[in-house]
C-alpha cells in the first residue's frame, strides 16, 4: 500500500498479489482501477480507467466503481425525474444514481488489503435524505479479486430506506485485436426489464441466458428474478473469466438485479452493474429496503477472475 501523486492530489495503490489497485477513498470511496499482471508479464486492465487531463468533476468519470446510494438509477415522483416521495408523503431531490458518488467520505481504517470509508453527509443531505445513518463502504482486495461491502446503520427513529448498488465499468475487450462479439455473459436470469421514461418497469427484451456482449439489446437491461448469485462473462473456451457475485447465499433475495450498460457500441468498457434492486424503488417498491431503527443492513458483492 502506497500514497501516489496523480494529477495534483494523492491516490492509494494496493497491490496484492498480481493484482494492483488505484482508488480515492475520500472522493465517493471511489475504486478507480484494478489491472492484473499475467504469468507473461503483461498487464490486463479489468476495471477501466480513463487517461484524464485533470481531476475537475472526478465524480462524472466513466470508469472505475461510482458507488450508488442511497438509490440506484433514476428515482421519478408521479412521473417527474430526479424526484422521490418519502413514507410522510414529502417530496424530495434525488440526483442521478443518488448522493454517495460526487460525496466526501472519511477513511475510518486502511491497511495493506484495503480500506473502510464512511460517507459524509452534504449539504444536500437534509433535503434528499434527511436520515441519521451510518453508510460505509469497505473494500477488501485478493489477488485474483475483491469484496465490497456496503454497510448502513440506522441511528435514528424510522425505517430507513435504500437500494443501493454499483457501476462497475469492466474493460471490454481485454485482448487486442477482438471485439465485443468475442465475449459471452451469462446472468441467470428469469426476467428481463427496462426503466421506462416515466419511471415504470416495463417488459425488456427477450434474451438467452448466454449472450453476446455484440448484442444491443443487452444495454440497459434490467435481470432480475436471479436463480444464482453469480454472473460469468469472458471468451468462450479461454481463462480469464470475470465472475460477479451478489451475496454468498446460492440464490440471492427476488429483486436483487444485474444492470448491463455501456456508453456506445465503440466504448472500450461495458458496465455489469450488480444492483438490490431495479431503479425507482421508492415509487415502485420493487427493491426497496427499510432498515429499521438501531439495526445495520449490509449488501455485499464480490468479483474474481479465473
């Protein structure tokens, strides 16, 4: 674990095993990159990180790990976006993807396996979420792959209410000279939907359970009503396979959901984004959890490659 310069501030690089990894505990308790370095001597990127001229706007960078919280998605109050009705029936402000990725966290442990970082509250707090809460995220790196953990403890006299999630940005392909259609992914999943413009989960595409990342219908999918815990991706009949896993139960709870996105079809990222639920959970109530007063509620993920 070391302290390194990186365009006027300073990050933290772990490197465990082969594998090394970049993240800005402070700054959304954000990971920026995860690369692998093979029994050849080269190096894979598994988690992309994009060459910036600086770190204006850091929050918005496409890649790495933005941390979704308290809700994931776009959140709609009787059809207007960025908005959410709380259980006394008050409307309130609810950026994109919530509050936690363009948020300052403090570091609350760091040790040469990884860190533990607790959201700091900002001034938007009061008016979008305005809950005693304890949100912390905590990282633990291996050397084929990592385990986060969200954490939310209620400190106050109602039930608190979350779906959190994350925004992986995997690099897609990992090999040069190959294109999307090269790789397969497997989600066990038994519905697929998408977020209407209303806020509405409506029927998505119909698709097989292998599919090719080449696929459009894949992006902004919603999979849902998982069998497994697990989602597989990588080239078929080749090591080097990503496995995401929601939880350590076979079958995690029924509206636990993976999210498929990429930016274009000439990205060289394509995000699988494991979620506890589909966007909208406060209006929709597909997803949505209430931790009641003095309790804790983890959700935690895992990613290896093999």
């Amino acid at each position: 674990m070391e302290r390194i310069p990186y365009l006027g501030q300073t990050i933290t690089r772990w490197r465990v095993g082969g594998s090394t990894f970049l993240a800005v505990p402070e700054k959304g308790a954000r990971l920026m990159n995860w690369n692998l370095t093979l029994g050849d001597g080269s190096v894979r990127d598994v988690i992309y990180w994009p060459e910036l001229a600086s770190m204006d706007d850091f929050w918005k960078v496409r890649g790495g790990n933005p941390i979704l919280f308290p809700f994931n998605g776009r959140t709609f109050d009787r059809g207007d976006i960025y908005f959410w009705r709380d259980a006394h029936g008050v409307r309130r402000p609810m950026p994109m993807h919530g509050l936690a990725r363009q948020a300052a966290f403090k570091v609350v442990s760091m040790d040469p396996t990884g860190f533990a970082a607790q959201w700091i509250p900002g001034p938007e707090s009061p008016e979008s979420y305005p809950y005693d809460c304890e949100f912390t995220v905590t990282y633990r790196f291996e050397p084929l792959g990592l385990t986060c953990e969200f954490a939310l403890k209620n400190l106050g006299t109602e039930p608190l209410p979350w779906s959190a999630g994350h925004h992986f940005y995997f690099t897609l392909p990992w090999n040069e000279g190959q294109s999307r259609g090269d790789y397969l992914i497997r989600i066990p999943a038994t519905r697929r939907l998408r977020h209407s413009p209303t806020g509405a989960l409506v029927p998505g595409p119909a698709l097989q359970e292998d599919e090719r990342f080449s696929n459009p219908d894949l992006v902004d999918t919603l999979h849902t009503g998982l069998r497994g815990n697990a989602v597989v991706f990588g080239e078929k009949g080749r090591p080097g396979d990503v496995t995401v896993r929601i939880g350590t139960a076979k079958v995690p709870p029924p509206d636990a959901t993976f999210v498929t996105w990429t930016g274009d079809d000439k990205a060289p990222y394509y995000c699988v984004e494991p979620w506890m639920g589909p966007p909208n959970s406060p209006e929709n109530k597909v997803g949505l959890h209430l931790v009641p007063p003095g309790n804790t509620e983890k959700f935690t993920v895992s990613i290896k490659v093999s």
